[in-house]
C-alpha cells in the first residue's frame, strides 16, 4: 500500500515535470547564471576563482533550491491535492518523504551532476572536486528536508514569497558552514572528514523528523 | 468485544459531534448514524457548517468534539483516513495530467475498488472519449464528473460528498443520483449537503437539518 502511493507519487511528479519542463530548468538555469555571473565579476584571475569556488557553488545550489521551495506543496494544497494525501491509508509523512525525495531529484540532482562543469568554470582544482561533490550530495537532501518543513509552514498562507526565504535561510547556515567549509579545509590541506560527517548526522537527523514536522504542519494548514 | 468492527453497526455513528471556529461554536453538539444502504441528507443555509462537519467527519478537520464511531469502532481523526471517499469543493485534480493519469494517480494514493477499470468509471460519468484531454482543457462540470469517477473507484463505503450537483448540468445530477443509489444498494452510506435547491437522491434518506449558530 505503502509503496502504491509512493509509486503513483512518483510517476505523477516525473509526468507533471515532464508536461512542464520549461519551469523545470529554472533552477538550474539560475544556479549556472549565478556561477557565471560570479566568474566574470571575480575576473581571469585563477587564484582567487578557485579560492572562491567553495562558497559560489554551494551558494548557487543553495539558492536554486529555495527559488524551486515554493511550489513543494502550494499546487498540491490549490487544487485540493492535500486533502486527498490527508485522506490516503498511508501516513502523511511517508507521503512528504516521498514528494520531497522527488523534489531532491529534480532540483538538486541535476545541479550535482552538472558540478564538476561548473567547478571548472570556477577553476576549482581538481583534487577538491570529490570532497565538493561529496558535501553536496550530503548536503542538498537536508536543504530539501528543511526546506519541506518550511514550504509545510507557509502553505497555507496566498503568496509566501520571501518569508520562505527569511524563514529557511537560518536553518540552511549551518548546512552552509559545514558543506562550503569542508571544502575550503580541503583546499588548506586538512582533513574535510569531520564536516562531511557532521553533514551525515544532519541528513541521518533530518530524514526522519523533517517529515514528520512537515506533516504536522500541513494537517494544521489544512484545518 | 466491543472494539471489533460488527456488521450490524451502522456505517457511521456520531455521537455529541460538536465543533467551534475561534470559540465561537459553528454547530453542535450532534448526534446521528447512517446505516448501509442509507443516505444522509444534511441541509442548511451559507454558513451553516455543512462543509466543515463534512471535513470534521472525514478527519481532515481536527478539534471536534464527541466521538465518531466507523462500524461500532471509535475512530479518531487521523484513523478516519482510508474509510472515507470525500469530494469537496476542489476536486483535487492536476491540471496538466489527462484523465485517466488523474485517475491512475488518485487509484494509487488511495486505492481501488476491486473489479472496477478506469475506463469503465470513465464511461459511468459520461467522459468516455476525454481520455487523455488534460484537466485544465476541462469544464467545471466535466472536471466534477471526473472528481466522481474517483468517488467510484474508491473502496471507502462512507461517502461524505459536499455540495456534489454544484457545476452539473440535470444528466450530471441524475448521474450523481444514480451513483449513490448504486453505492446504497451496495451496502455502502453517503452523506449529501446541499443547501436545498436541488432534488434528494431518491433512496432510503435522513435529514438532518443545519441551522446556523446563533
């Protein structure tokens, strides 16, 4: 039963960005916009790229998925979709789990894989490219958990805008600190390990009660 | 064994079912039960409370007082999901998803009757032939019938439907009225609101009677 849902969940999410792909690429758009732009304020001077590199790319991840956190469950809550979730005979936060999984896979997922062609853009050495790309891919599932918790608060308000953002961005700094960071001890030649595993116990933290704080905020939404 | 789901209790048993918005008290406190193969029909004006005691009943609500039993069980809100099939106001469609993928969707999240195709539910609601036409390129009445094809692939038994002849034209409403007969004389219950303009299902039906909170 479980697994129907979740199933039925996903095909729906990938044939809705399928009809949709156009605003599908928007995240990633602006994320490339954003490394680019960065590049070429910063100049053609390779020293201070690459020391920058870190935090432009983990900002530009970042950003791309609090521009795509809005629609997580605004469409699902306008046309009624969330009732027939609260109404399912599988728990609601199996359901957020899943919807935010997809919403993982769909922003964040494209971005890590067009990582190591952004990080040239940046001129980031090659040897911290495995320790970047590592800190994301530990780091952007607990920006889509949060995130869920926060697009879960605010839907039901009319326009959210930028209260997700104030609202997220606190939750996000220490992901930052600890994702951007890992990579810049890397490139000052110290162990990067510490910070990945604290990323680890964030997402091991947030998997299970991100969900089940979302859910708890939509029921209230939805009374 | 006074927990074990019986055969002989009704569908649905409420029993001083109250509900108050910011402590002011919308309706209440009730008490009513629909049987199988019995309809309940609850009128009353704008305002009266129809909807929320339908989202009350279905769990979506929560805040209630009173207790609400599903065949003699005590059933809190949350276990409330998965016996009911309810069709609100919004239909609960995606408007880029075509009928049947809408419906495939909906079967997935909240399961099928047994024995019952898409295609054949499609048929029942008149949409035979809009296959794959995307809800947005839908009218709002075709949009409700789709919205009853999921009520008749639900396996829930209790319908709680709001408000279901809004938007149809008179084969819409006999369509609806057909439905829930064939729902009833499946041993299943409904719980209709209207606000009174549009003629009852013709089957077994109760009244009850909203007036507004004074």
């Amino acid at each position: 039963m479980m697994l129907a849902a979740a199933r039925a969940l996903v095909v729906r999410d990938l044939t809705l960005l399928w009809r949709r792909r156009g605003d599908a690429l928007q995240p990633a758009l602006f994320a490339l916009l954003v490394v680019v732009l960065f590049a070429l304020a910063l100049g053609a001077e390779p020293a201070a790229l690459a020391r920058a590199a870190p935090a432009v790319l983990w900002l530009a991840v970042l950003l791309a998925g609090l521009l795509a956190l809005d629609t997580l469950f605004r469409g699902d809550a306008e046309d009624g979709s969330l009732d027939q979730w609260l109404l399912a005979p599988v728990p609601l936060p199996w359901l957020v789990l899943v919807r935010t999984a997809m919403h993982w896979a769909t922003t964040a997922l494209p971005l890590l894989l067009a990582t190591p062609l952004l990080a040239e853009m940046m001129q980031l050495p090659p040897r911290q490219l495995p320790v970047l790309m590592a800190s994301l891919a530990l780091g952007t599932p607990v920006l889509s958990l949060l995130g869920a918790v926060v697009a879960a608060l605010t839907v039901g308000m009319r326009r959210a805008g930028i209260l997700v953002a104030l609202l997220a961005l606190p939750l996000y700094v220490p992901v930052l600190v600890f994702g951007a960071g890992s990579v810049a001890a890397a490139a000052q030649g110290l162990d990067p390990t510490g910070a990945l595993l604290l990323l680890g116990a964030g997402l091991a933290l947030a998997l299970p009660l991100a969900p089940l704080a979302a859910a708890a905020a939509i029921r209230i939404s939805q009374s | 064994m006074p927990d074990a789901p019986s055969a002989s209790a009704p569908l649905l048993d409420v029993r001083g079912l109250g509900f108050a918005r910011d402590d002011l008290p919308l309706f209440g406190p009730l008490d009513f039960s629909v049987e199988a193969g019995e309809a309940l029909l609850v009128q009353g004006g704008n305002g009266a409370g129809k909807t929320t005691l339908l989202r009350v009943l279905a769990g979506l609500l929560d805040g209630g007082r009173g207790e609400v039993r599903l065949r003699g069980v005590p059933a809190a809100a949350a276990a409330r999901a998965g016996q009911v099939a309810y069709l609100g106001h919004l239909p609960g469609l995606k408007a880029d998803l075509g009928a049947v993928e809408n419906l495939e969707y909906l079967c997935g999240l909240l399961g099928r009757r047994e024995g019952v195709e898409i295609d054949r539910a499609l048929a029942i609601v008149g949409l035979a032939g809009y296959e794959d036409a995307p809800a947005r390129n839908l009218s709002a009445g075709q949009r409700r019938r789709l919205a009853l094809a999921r009520l008749w692939l639900s396996p829930a038994r209790l319908w709680l439907l709001d408000e279901p002849y809004a938007n149809l034209d008179l084969p819409g409403i006999e369509l609806v009225n057909r439905m829930v007969r064939a729902h009833l004389d499946d041993g299943g219950g409904a719980l209709v609101t209207t606000h009174g303009a549009y003629a009852a299902p013709p089957v077994r039906t109760r009244l009850l009677q909203l007036e507004r909170a004074a």
